[in-house]
C-alpha cells in the first residue's frame, strides 16, 4: 500500500458559511488577483493564454522591446534590418481549472492550506483568461466528479467559479486524478489549455495523463506543503489521514522517523514528476508558504519562449 503522511488534526471546515462572509471571500480573491495582474511580473500570462493554433500573417519593422525570437532572419538580411514575424490566432482559447478537493488539500502547517492556495490560484488563472476573453470553465473533483462547469465567457465568470469553489462541500475524501483527467478529455470538445491544481495524492494517473495531454495542453500546478517534507523534532504526536481516516502516533523526536518520513516525501514527490515528464506534460511545484507570483511569471514565460522555436 503506498504510502501516506497522516496530517496533523485540524478544525473541520464549517459546513454551511456564512453569505456575507463567503462574499467579502470571493471580492478579496478578485482583489489580489488584479493586485497581482497588475504588476508587471505577470504580464507573461497574456503569451501563454492564446489559442493554441497560430498562422503566419505578415513581418513588420522590428521594434525595440520585440522578442527577438521573433525576427525573420531571412526578411533581415534581405532587407538589410531586422523584422519580424506577425502571428494571428486561428481560434479562441478554453480553460478548464480542475481542482483537487480531497481531504489532503487540507492540510497547511504555516501560510495556508493547499486549498487555500487553489483557492488564489484559480482566482488569477481564472481572470487571466477572462481578460483575454477566453471560456473558462470548472471541474471539482476527489475521487469522484464532485461538479462541473461548462466553460463559457462573461463578466461575471469568474466570480461564479470563485463562488463554488469556495462554498462547495465535497463528498470524496480521497484523490482520483485519472478520473478527473479522463473527465476532461471527454467533456471538452477543442484542445483546451488544461490546469490540475492538486497535491497529486493519490493512486497512479500515468495512463490518463498521457492520453489527455494527446489532446490537450495539461499544465499540473502541484500544490506542496513545507511540513509534508521536513517534520519538526516536536516528539510525539496524534496524526490523522484526513483521506482514509486512519489515526496514529509518530514520534518526531526520532531522528530516524523524521528521515523516514522525508524520504518518502521526496520519493512521492519524484514519482509525479516522472509521470508528467513521460507523459509530455509541464508541471509546476507551487509551496503553500511562499509567494507564488515569481514561479508563475517564470514559468509562463518560459512557455512563451518556447512557442517561439
């Protein structure tokens, strides 16, 4: 049986939340989210939010500030300067946010829960897209389809998807990724750009990723914990697996448990990394105690470097 850190008892989400305290949840979601679009750190998102078929249109004089992966070398030596290719998009764009609710996401040692920051990760993914008009839509999902939203396009998308996100109550308290990503493939009808933002806890999804990203662009945003990886020397404590429900007592003043319990960690971690290298997916690692800002801004950057090549 593979093996699952048992988490720290926590409160129980209160199971019917306020309206109004649901609402001011929602509005500091969008705040942030424009906080964050606003600054210019992130203004890679719009070269990654674009519909995945291209075309040639025309070159254009290049223009400081250009990318200059951009330039048409044959164009520039003929003419002597350099120019430039112009691309335009041959169909829009689809977005689906898959979101792990299963009991692990839970869990937070320090900042945040894992929840908390799909919560804020789908908020700035979700008006990324919006602003470039693109559909968006919602799968929730545990170890069953937990809802779905089909994607669509509006003004008041995003805080809709926010709204449900927030307020739903799942039923699953495990994790099927295969399910969701098979959910995916079978309900999106034109190659999607498709984030699972998930801790990734769960059996093996090799097979459903591979086919999935065969028809879709999958972005995998895994949502890690610093307490999963380093346990401090606290001595004995009651643990509980909030996705089986099996208690137990570790003894953290064990030197010998504390490196047990890290090396299983890093193994877990290892073997989603491997999965979505042989399935030609991209992954992220996002920590619930640092600002994710940076790491976001770098790696849809890099994305749009590469569709340049």
């Amino acid at each position: 049986m593979p093996f699952r850190l048992f988490r720290r008892r926590r409160p129980e989400r209160d199971p019917s939340p306020d309206a109004s305290a649901l609402a001011a949840l929602v509005r500091r979601l969008e705040l942030r989210a424009r906080r964050l679009m606003e600054n210019r750190a992130v203004g890679a998102y719009d070269s990654v939010f674009r519909g995945h078929g291209i075309e040639f249109s025309e070159v254009r004089a290049y223009q400081p500030g250009d990318p200059f992966q951009a330039i048409d070398w044959k164009v520039t030596a003929r003419m002597g300067k350099p120019f430039i290719k112009k691309f335009v998009e041959e169909r829009e764009l689809t977005v689906l946010l898959a979101v792990d609710l299963s009991g692990s996401t839970d869990f937070g040692t320090r900042v945040r829960t894992k929840r908390d920051l799909s919560l804020e990760l789908a908020a700035l993914l979700g008006l990324a897209a919006a602003r470039n008009n693109d559909r968006v839509g919602l799968l929730l999902f545990t170890d069953r389809v937990e809802r779905w939203l089909t994607p669509r396009r509006g003004r008041g998308r995003l805080r809709q998807l926010l709204h449900v996100m927030a307020s739903h109550r799942p039923e699953g308290k495990r994790t099927d990724i295969g399910l969701a990503l098979a959910t995916a493939v079978r309900s999106l009808k034109t190659r999607s750009l498709v984030f699972v933002l998930s801790d990734f806890q769960g059996p093996d999804f090799r097979k459903e990723l591979t086919a999935a990203s065969r028809k879709h662009d999958v972005v995998g945003l895994h949502l890690v914990d610093p307490g999963e990886r380093s346990l401090p020397a606290v001595g004995l404590i009651e643990v509980r697996d909030p996705e089986t429900g099996a208690v137990g007592v570790l003894d953290l003043k064990d030197s010998r448990t504390r490196s047990g319990l890290a090396r299983l960690a890093a193994a877990r971690e290892q073997r989603v990394e491997d999965t979505f290298r042989r399935a030609g997916a991209d992954r992220l690692v996002l920590e619930t105690d640092r600002s994710y800002a940076a790491d976001l801004a770098a790696f849809f950057a890099g994305r749009a470097r590469a569709r340049l090549h």
